[in-house]
C-alpha cells in the first residue's frame, strides 16, 4: 500500500529562496506543502496528480456516478473486474 502523502508547513520565504528544491519533494515524494504568509496559511503547493484527483472528486458528474456505483454494489448488482473481463473476452 503506498505511503499517505506528508504535508509540511513552510514560510513563502523559504518557498522563494529554494522553489526547485520544494518542487521535487513535490514530484518525488509526493509531499504536499502548506505555505505561511505571516505567519498565517496563504497557499499551498502540490502535484498536478493531487489537483486532478481533487477537481475530480468536485466533479458532480463524478460525484454521481460515484453515487450510482455505491448503490449498484449495495444491491449485489455490482461485478468484480475479473468476472467482467471473462465476460467480455468470452
């Protein structure tokens, strides 16, 4: 199972002084940051996976089909992938 994402909290000092740096934990360790602006949270900085992931989950034609899904599979109805792919491929 992959690791949860970390999330960090940094100053926009420091984002402006080593935004290469910032931006590869991004990108190889999935991390996400929390940027501060005065002390206060200002912004945050993630992968363009995470983005995706969230605008899609905001999605309400996702967010329905999601719901249909969730009903399928509470009235049996749903198919586990395997037993699909058989029946597609017989």
């Amino acid at each position: 199972m992959a690791d949860s994402p970390v999330t960090k909290t940094v100053s926009a000092g420091i984002v402006r002084t080593q935004l290469d740096s910032l931006l590869e934990e991004v990108g190889r360790k999935k991390t996400r940051f929390l940027i501060t602006k005065g002390g206060k949270p200002a912004a945050v900085l993630l992968s363009v996976t995470d983005l995706d992931d969230l605008l899609e989950e905001l999605d309400p034609e996702f967010q329905k089909s999601l719901k249909v899904a969730d009903r399928e599979y509470r009235s049996s109805r749903a198919v586990a992938l395997r037993d699909y792919i058989k029946r597609q491929g017989a």
